[in-house]
C-alpha cells in the first residue's frame, strides 16, 4: 500500500480513532477512489455514518 494511502488512514483514525469499511467492502484498502488528481478514502465510523478524507495528487512524482 502507498505512503498516501497509509497516511489517509492514519489521518482518520487521529480524527475519529475506529474506522471501518463502507458499503459492501471488507478491507479497509478496497475503501480508496481516485478521481483526476484527488485520492479518496471513505469509511465508516462506530455510529455507522460515512465520512471522506482526500489528499491532492502532486502530477510531478
């Protein structure tokens, strides 16, 4: 997994301690979208509400 994923994890859970996978997912790593140059990563929190955290992709690396 990327350092970009793994710090969009670790951002959520300093926010909101337990995550979990949303919808039909399992696996905290399937909860990733990409779309043009944001990275998404949307779970679940203990009350079942969805929430999303971004990071903008820098296109030079």
């Amino acid at each position: 997994m990327s350092e970009i994923k793994l710090g969009l994890m670790q951002k959520a859970i300093e926010e909101y301690e337990k995550i979990f996978p949303c919808g039909d997912t399992t696996l905290l790593e399937d909860c990733f979208t990409q779309s043009q140059d944001k990275l998404f990563f949307w779970f679940n929190t203990e009350d079942n509400s969805t929430h999303i955290v971004e990071h903008t992709i820098d296109e030079a690396i």
